[in-house]
C-alpha cells in the first residue's frame, strides 16, 4: 500500500503523544521515522512504531524525560537522556554539538540512558546546513559475534559521516558495522525470502540462510563475516563505536546493552545506563573556507562518478546518493508499506483509536 509522508507523519505523531509525548517531542520523533521510509531505510520507518510503543509500555522508555548535561566542556558534553528514545535526544544533542562548533570549531556529545535512535542519518545530516561535518554513532541490540566467536557480543552499531557538498546533494556515508542490519533480516522475514550467506550464523555456528534463525539462538556476523573477508575489521570499527557511545559516555556496552528487539529482555545486572550515542559537529571553515571545501567535494563526486565501471550499465555510486534518489521519489510517488507493516500500524491505530 502507498502512504504519503504527511499522512505518516500525522499518524505516528498522534500515536506518540497518546503515549504521552509532549507535541514538539512526538513532531521530531515521528520525523525520524518517516525520513527513514523516504530514504528507502524501509527497516527503520514507521516499521519501527510499534517497537517504541512496546518499549514504553514495558516501562523502559520515558515519554517525557527530564534529559540534562552532566558534563561538559567548550568542545564536549556528556547527557543524560533520562530513559527517553534517542529519537529525539540525539537530533537536541547534534544541536548542542552544532553550537559548541560554532564557538570553538568542533561539538561532541555523548549520551547515555538512551533508547534506539533511529537512522543515524538524521542527525548526522543536521549539521549540513550550517557548513559542518556531522557525526553520529550508536551501540544497539548484541547481536553480533566478535570474530572468532559464536557468542552475542556488540549490535549493529551503525556509524553515519554526513559532508556538505556546493552543487551535488551532500555525500552521506551511513553503515552498520555488522555484514546486514537486524532490519534487513525483518524485511527478508515479511517477503518470506533467503537471505544472503554470510549474514549471519545460527546458534551452532554454522551459515544460515534463513532470517528467522536470528530469534533462535542465530547471530548476526560483523562487517566482512568470517576471517578470510576481514570480519575482524568490522569488528573493530563496532567496536569503536561501542567503546565511543557505551564506555565513553557511561552507558551500557558489549552484551549488557538493553535490546530493543522483543526476542532479547534486558539483563538485571548492568555496568551502565541505557543505550548509548556519540554526536559530533566539525566546522569546515575551522580547517579551510568551507567555498573551498565544497568545491573540492564537487570536484570528488565528478570523478568518482566517471570512474571506469566493471559493467557499463553500473556506473559508481556516491555514497548517500540512491537515498536521496529515493526521497526524491517517495516525497511525489508516496511511501510503499509492506502488508505486514500496515496490519501492523492498523493493530495500533485500533488500540489508541487514532486512524491511519
């Protein structure tokens, strides 16, 4: 079914604040979601939803949390997220990490007591108006083996770079750290199809192809799977990303990271507080004018564009590209929701009394 991006927006913002969210909470949060679904993250749109519900429901999300600096310097501060959905402290954060590069060049920000924060891209990509590089990074679910291990150690842990670009729609660097997303494995689940080998492994340790192994005991590889593609390089990078937004920031990191997904309950004992993100802002003119800048990013894009192709009918693409491709398409076409997805939503709608 097709959906058009005010319609979904008005939707998931009622659901929100009949949940308690204040309005101006529930506008940003449900912008989250549907820019995922614009960008074509179908795995990370409204798809999500009832997830956030469920997580509220269950009494570990704060619809109206009392978030605060508990740190802070002229470059850096740490937050307290106060339980809330990183949907809408990560984007606050990015703009204290905005105004802190303003003044003295570059703003990081971490977070802890957080909840799932949706696309990394949102918030990395506020920081492109003002002239900035932005950053952002999370730890998720464990899910994801250490190389050389079958046991469920780190998330996802998505890393998004976002760089301002003059005539070309800004490069979006925007990966998780693991072969596949748990999200890929959920639509492959609604399409009843296979998945890729090397996506993951099932509780044995041995490859899968089927994306429902996940819920019994399966686990989801790191960047570059086994020991022969370089999984240990991805490993590192989910590493970094967990030791940045858990260690750094005083949540909680490695398998002790409260899951959002409904097969996994949170441990009782834990070293930290929630989920954690790392946010980061840099100033293109605290390096070189930002004119120049973007005319050298121009400049890049142009010539990796007319790189030679292995088949000339599949030319380089510049990462962010296909997304804003697809925005492009979905803001005039509409939003195709899985069958599964809108029982989903109409499930909710039912129960809140709010229709889609």
């Amino acid at each position: 079914m097709i959906f058009f991006k005010q319609q979904l927006l008005h939707f998931t913002k009622k659901i929100f604040m009949h949940c308690g969210m204040n309005e101006s909470d529930a506008e940003l949060s449900s912008a989250v979601l549907i820019t995922a679904d614009l960008r074509g993250i179908d795995s990370h749109g409204v798809a999500r939803l009832s997830g956030y519900i469920r997580l509220h429901e269950a009494g570990r999300a704060n619809m109206r949390p009392q978030w605060k600096i508990i740190h802070e310097t002229p470059s850096t501060a740490t937050v307290d997220a106060d339980s809330g959905f990183g949907l809408t402290v990560a984007p606050k954060a990015m703009d204290i990490a905005i105004e802190k590069a303003k003044q003295v060049g570059t703003g990081w920000v971490a977070i802890q007591n957080s909840n799932h924060f949706g696309i990394a891209a949102f918030h990395a990509m506020k920081a492109l108006p003002h002239d900035m590089i932005g950053i952002a990074m999370t730890n998720a679910s464990p899910l994801v083996a250490p190389t050389l291990s079958k046991e469920r150690m780190l998330g996802t842990n998505p890393i998004c770079y976002a760089f301002p670009a003059g005539k070309y729609a800004p490069i979006v660097i925007d990966l998780a750290t693991s072969t596949a997303a748990n999200g890929k494995l959920e639509i492959a689940q609604r399409a009843q199809k296979k998945i890729p080998k090397g996506w993951i492994i099932d509780k044995n340790g041995n490859d899968t192809e089927d994306p429902n192994a996940l819920k019994d005991g399966g686990i989801l590889l790191p960047l570059g799977s086994g020991t022969t593609n370089a999984g240990h390089k991805g490993f590192a990078l989910s590493a970094m990303v967990d030791l940045l937004c858990g260690v750094l920031s005083g949540a909680n990191y490695g398998p002790w990271v409260p899951p959002f997904v409904n097969f996994l309950g949170p441990l009782n004992e834990m070293p930290g507080k929630g989920i954690g993100h790392f946010i980061g802002a840099m100033r293109i003119d605290a390096f070189r004018p930002a004119n120049d800048f973007k005319l050298h990013i121009d400049n890049w894009i142009e010539r990796f564009k007319i790189a030679t192709p292995i088949d000339k009918y599949n030319p380089v693409v510049i990462p962010g590209e296909p997304e804003f491709a697809m925005e492009k398409e979905r803001l005039t076409n509409g939003i195709p929701l899985n069958k599964l997805v809108v029982k989903d939503l109409l499930v909710l709608g039912k129960k809140f009394e709010i229709q889609l």
